[in-house]
C-alpha cells in the first residue's frame, strides 16, 4: 500500500495556473457547483484535493490527498482511510479514481468511512469515441481499456500519485456496470451520466493556454447542456457519478 507522498512541487504550480487562468476556473467552477448540488447535509470528505480549490464552493469540506501541502488538513490514501468508520455524510472525487491503483480497497474504504445513506460524488475521464483520440494520442495518462478494474494488484513501491489509467471509471460505471454491481453491493449507482464535450478540451484543462476565452465559458456550457443527450455518447470527454451507501 503506497504511503503518503512527500510535498509536491506540481500542486504548487497548479495553483498558480488556477489563480491566472480565469477559463479553468470557470470550468472547473461548473464541475464544483454541480457536485456540491448533490451533496447532503454534514461533513464532506474530499480525497485527492490536490491544489484545494473546492474549498471555494464548499466551506467546511475536510480537504486531503495522497501528497501533503499547506492548504490541505491531511494526508490520506484513499485505500486505507485514516478517519473513523461513518464518520463522513459524503467524498467528493475530481478526477482521483482513475489514479487509484486498487479500486475494490478504495470501494471498501469509501463504504467504511461513509454514514448509510451518505454520497459519493466523482468526476472523471469518460471513454467515448471521440474522447478516447484526444485521451490517447493529446494527453500524458494512458488509456487502458483490457485492465481488469476489481482485480486487487499486489501494491507497487515504484508508483506515484499521477500514475494512472483513464480507462477505469468507464470501465467501472459503464462497460462493467453489472460487475460494479455485483462486486461492491455497499453502494448504489444513483446517478452516471456524461458530461463536457467541447469546453473542457478546448481550455487546455490546467495547461497554460486556453481555446476558449473565460466569458465564453458559461453560455458554451449552456449550449453543451442541450446537446449532451446527442452527442454525449460519441463524445463526452467526462463522467459524472453519483453513488449512495446503501
Ligand atoms: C489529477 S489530480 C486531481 C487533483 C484535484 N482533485 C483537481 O481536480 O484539481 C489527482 C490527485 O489524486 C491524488 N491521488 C493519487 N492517488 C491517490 C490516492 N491513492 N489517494 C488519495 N489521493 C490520491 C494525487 O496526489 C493528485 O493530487
């Protein structure tokens, strides 16, 4: 089981780039406010916080990751939780499970921490024919569509906190729906829906330069809104998801 990571100088650089950037913050501002709307009531848990930025949608929410930083209250691997069990109403994941080397120890870790009745709220790659070009040939992470997503790897010391497979939430949510199902019947499947087609790629995401000027942001998303059902499955570049411990 990988261990807390040491203090990374990539999260201090991605605040800097969210401080500059008004079109990621915009972005990202829509995928905040559309988990925080499903949130209930108490305390919130977010894993993989990275550079913190959802305290600005949710006060109070106890912000962690694998890697410390000064903005952060603690270091936690999401596959061995150091909190108490029901301690938490919900987690908020943004863009974290696909970096999680053994899925089924961070279901079982999520369901211990969470009350009955308590959220899980995650946004992350979403697999579609158009997405998976750009994911594979334009994006650093690979796209490993043959892994199998419950089998529980022996923990490898040479991992870090960005390895990563895209493909794992698909696989989880969408191709393997039944099997998620079967193998972690602590959870319902509330909510799996697609989400960015032309936005998110177009900012450049936390790179420097962006496509899209930040006052164009709000009415493309709009527009987005509207064409979702379309175009979202040949397209969407993201996955929403919603789970409910049972
Ligand atoms: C792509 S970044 C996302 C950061 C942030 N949520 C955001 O959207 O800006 C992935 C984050 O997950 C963290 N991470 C990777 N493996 C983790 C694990 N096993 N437990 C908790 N956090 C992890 C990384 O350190 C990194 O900050």
């Amino acid at each position: 089981m990988p261990g807390a990571a040491p203090a990374a100088a990539h999260l201090d650089s991605y605040r800097a780039t969210w401080r500059n950037k008004a079109a990621l913050r915009a972005v990202y501002g829509d995928y905040y406010r559309r988990m925080v709307k499903q949130l209930n009531p108490g305390p919130t848990l977010e894993l993989g916080a990275g550079s913190g930025q959802l305290r600005e949608h949710l006060k109070g929410a106890v912000l962690t990751d694998i890697q410390t930083a000064p903005w952060l209250d603690a270091a936690a691997d999401a596959q061995a939780l150091p909190f108490r069990t029901a301690c938490f109403e919900n987690i908020v994941m943004l863009d974290v499970l696909h970096h999680v080397e053994n899925p089924p120890q961070f279901f079982a870790e999520a369901a211990r921490v969470l009350r009955p009745g308590g959220r899980m709220v995650m946004l992350e790659p979403a697999i579609t024919p158009l997405s998976a070009l750009f994911y594979r040939y334009l994006h650093p992470e690979p796209v490993d569509m043959g892994q199998d997503p419950f089998a529980s790897p022996a923990a490898s010391p040479e991992r870090g906190p960005y390895d990563a497979n895209q493909a794992i939430p698909t696989l989880l949510f969408r191709r393997q729906r039944a099997r998620f199902e079967h193998h972690f019947p602590d959870f319902r499947l509330l909510l799996v829906r697609n989400l960015s087609l032309f936005v998110y790629p177009l900012s450049g995401g936390y790179r420097r330069w962006s496509l899209v000027p930040a006052f164009l942001v709000r009415p493309l998303l709009c527009a987005e809104d509207g064409l979702l059902v379309l175009l979202g499955p040949v397209m969407a570049f993201r996955l929403f998801v919603l789970l409910e411990r049972r």
